[in-house]
C-alpha cells in the first residue's frame, strides 16, 4: 500500500466522501498513524507558538526591536523565544510553561478519536492532553509514553499503543530527558536522540497512512515533519 497523508481541514474537498471511507477503512485495519497539533486542544488549555510567545512576552516584560510587526512574520517567532529564553532564567521560564498548561484536556466533541485502534500517535504538543484521552479511552491496551527513542519501542502491538512526543512534554522536569523543546539551541542537541524516532517515521510511512489533526498548512513543525518523513522514504509524500 502507497502511504499517504489525511489531513483535517475546513475547505470543501470534492472527493472528501471517498477520502473519509479511505481513511475509515484503514483505521478499521490498524493502519494509521495519528498525529496531533496545538489546534487539538487550544481552547482547552493548551496553547499554539504563536499563543505561547505572546504568554512569554507579557509573563517576563520582554521588550526588543524583534517585536516590531512580530505578527504578522512568523519567521522572527524562533528569534524572539530564543531571546526571551537568553534573558531570563530558563528554569523559570520552563516552570512558567508547565504551570499554564497543567490542565489542557481534550473536548467532548474530539475524545472519540482517542478511542480508535491507532497504529501508533505522535504529538508536537507539550502537553499531556493526547497521552491523558489515549489513557482514558483505550480500555484494551497500554499506553507508553516516548519522548527521545531510546525507550523500547513497542508501535502496532495488539496490547501496547505508543505516544511519541516530539517536542517533549510537560510532565518531564526541566533539563531532563523528554523535557520541552523551545530554543534552537535545545532543538539541536536533542536532535540526535530523536533520530530513532524520525526512523520509525520512515519505516511507518511505507505502509501506513498519516492522519494530521490540529495543525494548519503553514504550520512549521507540520511542515518540517512532513519534510523529515519525505527524507527517510527518499520520495515524496502523497497529500491526500
């Protein structure tokens, strides 16, 4: 089977019928992989880049030139958190952070979703919400947290379901392995321990399909996973 990618979006799709019976089907079959994004559950106590970086900005008084017309150009949100993290003390920073999203959870109209038979889940989000419904409502099996790759890795066993956190989560202390990921600097020395994840990404992409739920088309993290799975199976991914 030819992988492919299903994402949830807002525009009229013309064939969405045949999609949603493709998709359907390969769920049935334990043969996808979900993935889920800030917009999961950012009316619920989790929060986007975009949200975070203004939360930063307003909780330590940061002032710069960066911030002018910030807005509207995504490309100076990296510059601004790695500043912000520069200038103040990090554990606090990072204390701050867990603090606010310490009861996201995941609405009522979405909790079905973690009642399905996933192959595996991955999330870019910091926080538990995905791992907490996979949790409640997977009656049958385990849920294993796995936030570098180092752990066992156990995806697509009939009793065992793996949540693989790719920025890290908020229930890892600070400076511990799996803790959350915000500046360049972070991103490039944690890089090397998520390499075995981006593998399995690989090797799930051959004959799975990918469901992306909570992120927009101009999402970067979105993008550069999309970009990191088209690597590992040297051709281009299919957007359906």
């Amino acid at each position: 089977m030819s992988h492919r990618v299903f994402t949830m979006v807002l525009e009229p799709v013309s064939n969405f019928d045949n999609l949603l019976e493709e998709l359907t089907n390969d769920i049935i079959k334990k043969e996808v992989v979900l993935f889920t994004g800030a917009g999961l559950t950012q009316k619920s106590g989790g929060i986007s880049w975009f949200g975070l970086i203004q939360f930063l900005i307003e909780k330590f008084h940061y002032s710069s030139l960066l911030l002018k017309n910030w807005e509207n150009d995504s490309k100076k949100y990296q510059l601004i958190i790695d500043d912000i993290f520069k200038r103040n003390d990090q554990k606090e920073i990072y204390e701050s952070i867990q603090e606010l999203l310490k009861d996201a959870f995941i609405e009522e109209d979405m909790i079905n979703l973690m009642k399905f038979p996933w192959f595996t889940v991955f999330t870019t989000n910091y926080d538990s919400a995905t791992e907490s419904g996979l949790k409640k409502e997977q009656k049958k099996r385990r849920v294993i947290p796995v936030f570098r790759g180092d752990e066992y890795f156990l995806p697509g066993k009939n009793r065992e379901l793996c949540v693989v956190y790719l920025m890290g989560s908020r229930e890892v202390s600070f400076n511990s392995p799996g803790s959350m990921i915000f500046t360049t600097g972070q991103r490039s020395r944690e890089d090397k321990y998520r390499s075995k994840i981006y593998d399995q990404l690989g090797s799930h992409a051959a004959n799975l399909s990918f469901l992306f739920i909570g992120y927009s088309f101009d999402d970067d993290i979105f993008l550069e996973t999309i970009k990191r799975v088209r690597e590992q199976t040297g051709k281009r991914t299919k957007k359906i």
